[in-house]
C-alpha cells in the first residue's frame, strides 16, 4: 500500500506538500504515511483516494 500511495501521488503531479495542503495536514503527515512510520486509517485512505482520483481497492491490492 505504501509504493501505491506514492505512485498515486506522482502520477496525480502532486508533491507531498500539495497533498498536506489539500487535506489540511503538514507535510510530514504525507511523508510519514508514505514511508511507513504512520498508519493509515480507512477515512484517510479515502481522503487520498478522492484526491489522486483513485478507488480505494487500488491501494489495497
């Protein structure tokens, strides 16, 4: 899940600190969830989803 919520972001021509903005997060939330240091819950996830115009199943696979 992690690879994809990176590859979901560059594909979607988003920075990390486009993406905190967006879900009114710091920056560090993105790299932090990316990296692995911090879970992501499902309404999260969906928060991600919606934004890189994904179905939350694609980060599940």
């Amino acid at each position: 899940m992690l690879q994809r919520l990176k590859e979901a972001r560059r594909r979607a021509g988003l920075t990390q600190v486009e993406v905190a903005a967006a879900l009114r997060k710091p920056q560090s939330f993105v790299s932090k969830c990316e990296s692995g240091e911090r879970r992501v819950d499902v309404i999260e996830l969906d928060d991600f989803a919606k934004l890189y115009g994904k179905a939350v199943q694609f980060f599940l696979e």
